[in-house]
C-alpha cells in the first residue's frame, strides 16, 4: 500500500511541474526558411599596443629559419619547431616519473614586437596534484628556452601576438 501510494505522490508531484501552453505549435514544414546573409567587417585601424592571438593574425610570428612564402607553410613550419622544441629541451621530473605521475602544462605566452617570449603563463593538469610545481617549472623552462623569433604583423605594422600551446608529459610513448 505504501509503494502504490508513493507512486501516485510522485505522479502527482510531477504532473504539477508539467508545463502546458496555449501557444499554437509551429508547423516547421509549412514555414518559410530563413535566409542568413554574412556581415562582413573592416578593421581599418588598429590599436598597435594590442596584443592579437595567433589564430588571427596577418602575419605570424615565425622561427628565423622558417622562411616561407605563405602564411599556411609558415604557420606550419611554425608548429613543427615547437614541437621539435618541445621534444628537444623536455626533461621529465624525476620525481614524478619516480611516481608514475603524468600530467598536461597548458602554456600560454606572448611573442613581443621585438620577437622575445613574455608574460608566460601556466595550468597544469596532473594524475597527482602534490607534483604540479614540478611540471609548471619544466614547461616554463623549456618556453623560456625558446629562441627569439619573426614577429607578428597585422596591417603591415609589427604587433605582439598571444599564443597557447599544450606539453604532454608522458611515461608511454604515443
């Protein structure tokens, strides 16, 4: 008796949150379509003390001996460096390694209008929190090791260009 009680409790608590409407329904299939038409936006001037993101800049920042002709190989050749950077200079913890602990450094950076790295930053994600120092040091060392680079152009004029990357510490090779 207690559970068909309980039952028509329930099927009356829920019933009382039931929306109903007297709106007539939309007839999709009957409807006119809506056509979108794109807006497209000048940007003719710029604040030159902005710092603009990679993805959306004229001219990206490249390493000095990525010299190519298009934006696509040198946006390419750009993200080829880093890696072999990366894989290069990475020198994984001994401690965590020692522990088994795997983590991401989620590194983000600018790339000055004099083509240095500054204002890096970090985020770790780690399988042990009690290592994450660790690994933000090697990400910041291993970003600090970079060498100076072509900077940005946005409009023909040099910028400073923000960047994000991701170093992956891992014990398996993959």
């Amino acid at each position: 008796m207690k559970s068909v009680f309980t039952f028509f409790a329930l099927l009356l608590v829920l019933n009382s949150f039931s929306q109903t409407t007297n709106e007539p329904a939309i007839d999709r299939h009957n409807s006119e379509p809506v056509v979108v038409q794109p807006t497209v936006v000048e940007v003719s001037d710029f604040d030159e003390d902005l710092i603009l993101p990679y993805a959306f800049i004229d001219k990206t920042p490249s390493f000095v001996n990525c010299k190519y002709t298009t934006e696509t190989e040198n946006k390419a050749c750009f993200h080829e460096k880093l890696q072999e950077h990366i894989k290069k200079h990475l020198k994984y913890p001994k401690a965590a390694k020692q522990n088994k602990v795997e983590a991401k450094a989620i590194v983000q950076f600018e790339i000055s209008k004099e083509g240095n790295i500054t204002n890096l930053k970090t985020k770790i994600k780690a399988t042990n929190q009690d290592f994450y120092t660790l690994f933000e040091e090697e990400a910041i060392r291993i970003i600090s090791k970079l060498p100076k680079f072509i900077p940005g152009e946005q409009k023909g004029k040099i910028v400073a260009v923000k960047y994000a990357s991701i170093i992956t510490f891992s014990l398996t090779d993959k």
